[in-house]
C-alpha cells in the first residue's frame, strides 16, 4: 500500500475529551463484517450485502490507524467482527499491535467456533484476553438461535482457551425472555467449570435486530432477582471503571457481570469507539453516520491530518446513543431503530460491520 503515510516518531500521548468529559481509551477493531452463524439478534438474514473485499482494510492500514488512535489516549483494542477469526491470519494482527507499546491490553470478542484451531497461535502471539459469545448450553437451542449446529465446536473453543495458557475468560450471554431466560444458572455453573465469568447482556434494539422487542428483553432486575432466588443474596462489586459491565458478586466468591445496556444505560461514561472492518470510524454503537479514515489514508492525508480529525471529530462528540432510545420510552414508544430498507442501503448501520 503505497499511499500510507510513515508514521513519525513524535508522540503525542494527551487523552482527547469529548464534550461531556469522556476520554478516548477503547477502540474496538472489527477485521471482517462476515460471520459463521446467523444470531436472529445480531444477522436474522441469511444474505447481506457484504463490505467490498478491496475495502478492507489491510493489517497495516489498521496498524497505523490504531497507533493514532493510542496518541489520542486509546489504550485498550478489542479484535471484533462480524466473526473476527474468518479473518485470515489474526494471530499476525496481533503481533503487529503489540509492537505498540501504548496498547496495555488487546482482547478478542469471537463466537468461538473457529477458537480451538487458532487459540495457540492467539496467545504465542501476544493476545491479552478472550472473550466468547455464548447464550445457550443446548445444542438444539444453539441451532435455532444461529442456524447452524456448531455448539460442540463452541465449547471445544471455551476448553482450549486456558489450556493455550490465557486467564481471565469470559463468557458473554445475550439474555433474552422466552429464550434462555431458564439457562442463567447453567450458565454460571458452566462458567466456573470453565473458569470464566460470565456476563449477561440485555438485548439491544441496535442494527439488524429487527425482532426486538422491549418484552423480549430480560433486565438487569430480572437477572438479580432470577439468581438470587437460586443462590441468595447477591452482592454488587465495588471497584472503579468505564467497564460497560456491572459485576457482582455470588455468596460463595463467584463473579459475574451485567451490562444493561437496554434498561439502565451507561453511556455518561461510556470511552469506546468503533472502527468498520473498511475503516468507518463510529463513536457510538447507534450512531447513524461515521468518518471515513480510509478515504483520509488512502488519498495520501498526513498521520499529522488524521490524527487531527480523530482529535477533533472526539472533541465534539457527544453521543449517548442508548440514553436516547430509553429516553424514547417515555416520549411517543421504542419503535424500530432503523428501517430495513435503509440498513439494506448502508451495511455499516448494522451490529455485524460495527462489532458489537
Ligand atoms: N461474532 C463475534 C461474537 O459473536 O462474539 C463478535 C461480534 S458480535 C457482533 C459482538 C457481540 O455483540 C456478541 O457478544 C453478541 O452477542 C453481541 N450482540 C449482537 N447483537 C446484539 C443485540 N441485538 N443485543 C445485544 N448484544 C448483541
Ligand atoms: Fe452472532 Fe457474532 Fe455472528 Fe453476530 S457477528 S451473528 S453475534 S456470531
Ligand atoms: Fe457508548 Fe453509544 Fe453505547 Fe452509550 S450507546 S454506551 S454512547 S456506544
């Protein structure tokens, strides 16, 4: 890629502030809006119009990218899709971000079908932490939520992560009311066996979710009360962080999170920003309009230029995406977010390009 302007040695390391205070310090990176399942609350379609392939960013070009994003103050990269490992060669990925030492911390959020096979290569290349989607224990329940029977593949994936010599798994569950509303439990049980914690995320009326509906989504409360009444009094953790994920703690030690996106959002503090597979840059998960930084790296714009968009573009944000759509409640009723004429028009507006 001949465009791509040398990166220049100066750093400059101040965390850039948005209109309401919040730093720049999570950047999620989605390598490929592809995937191998088709979650009805992520891609209830089996067909989709697909970035182009000579859109996507190369490793280098998300190299770069990135390292001006850790000069603005971001220090934490999750690798996200679409499903991040039909990406070939993300072990390579990694490395290359680890050159960076501004990054303290590079995650991968995968739906772990593909994990076993590439779980080592992940972790000799420098790979922080895992984190694998899974909302189901039962195999037929697996099937009709993603049409396709790969839930035995899934827990090979789980298994292998703390044998490949990675700690802190965790395990993150779409809880849905009418879906596996009855699998809280099972699911903290297989967590421990597992030694993962895991967390439950309410179902969010973002992207393709176009089944979403408020009675479908199962609420931070339902969840404490659900499990209380299993394993009594459960107690909240108090430490400091922009983590989207509340934790708790079970009587006997057991930890595990929530994050309530739906019912109590957090995006006072939110620090997280998204860039698409093809270099859209997004600074909320239901913001409607990014920048696109892979026209300003392909048309020969300075790392001094870019770098300066990042900054301003953050200065002036002031997303709060999830606050919106609950405050919606109260006003005329939660309908659609985006119709599906229009998320036919832009496969950015989906959760699939933008990475969850
Ligand atoms: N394919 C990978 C996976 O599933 O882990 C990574 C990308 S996926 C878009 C990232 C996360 O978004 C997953 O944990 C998924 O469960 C979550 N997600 C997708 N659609 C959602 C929705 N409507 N509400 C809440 N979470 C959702
Ligand atoms: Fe499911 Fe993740 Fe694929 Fe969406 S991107 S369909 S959440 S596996
Ligand atoms: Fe951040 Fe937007 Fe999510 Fe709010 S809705 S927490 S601003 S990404």
């Amino acid at each position: 890629m001949s465009s791509m302007p040398s990166l220049s040695n100066r750093s400059e390391e101040a965390v850039v502030q948005d209109v309401w205070g919040r730093s720049l310090k999570a950047l999620r990176v989605s390598v490929t809006d592809r995937c191998n399942l088709r979650c009805q609350y992520c891609m209830p379609e089996e067909e989709y119009v697909w970035l182009p392939r000579e859109t996507l960013l190369t490793f280098e070009e998300i190299v770069f990218l990135t390292d001006l994003f850790t000069r603005q103050g971001v220090d934490k990269v999750r690798i996200t899709g679409g499903e991040p490992l039909l990406r070939k060669n993300v072990p390579a990925l990694v490395a290359m971000l680890r050159q960076n030492p501004r990054i303290l911390d590079i995650a991968i959020t995968t739906n772990g079908v593909l994990l076993a096979e590439q779980v080592q290569d992940l972790f000799d290349a420098g790979l922080h932490r895992v984190t694998v989607s899974l909302d189901t224990l039962k195999p037929e329940r697996f099937k009709a939520l993603t049409r396709r029977d790969t839930l035995a593949k899934v827990f090979e994936g789980i298994e292998s992560v703390g044998k490949a010599g990675f700690t802190g798994l965790k395990l993150d569950t779409v809880a849905m009311k009418g879906y596996n509303d009855d699998e809280l439990v099972p699911l903290i049980e297989y967590g421990r066996q597992v030694n993962a914690e895991v967390r439950f995320i309410e179902y969010m009326d973002v992207g393709g979710a176009n089944e979403w509906s408020p009675e479908k989504v199962l609420s931070r409360k339902d969840i404490l009360t659900s499990l209380s009444q299993h394993y009594g009094v459960i107690e909240p953790v108090v430490e400091e962080s922009t983590a989207p994920a509340q934790r708790f703690r079970l009587p006997d030690g057991t930890t595990f999170g929530i994050i309530s996106s739906t019912t109590v959002p957090f995006c006072s503090t939110c620090d997280r920003s998204r860039l698409t597979a093809d270099g859209m840059w997004y600074l909320c998960l239901y913001a409607k309009s990014g920048v696109d930084l892979r026209k300003h790296l392909r048309s020969g714009r300075s790392q001094e230029e870019i770098q300066s968009i990042i900054q301003s573009v953050w200065q002036a944000r002031k997303d709060r995406g999830a606050e919106e759509r609950k405050e919606l409640e109260r006003q005329s009723g939660r309908g659609r977010y985006i119709d599906i004429d229009r998320l036919r028009q832009d496969p950015h507006l989906e959760m699939h390009a933008r990475g969850g």
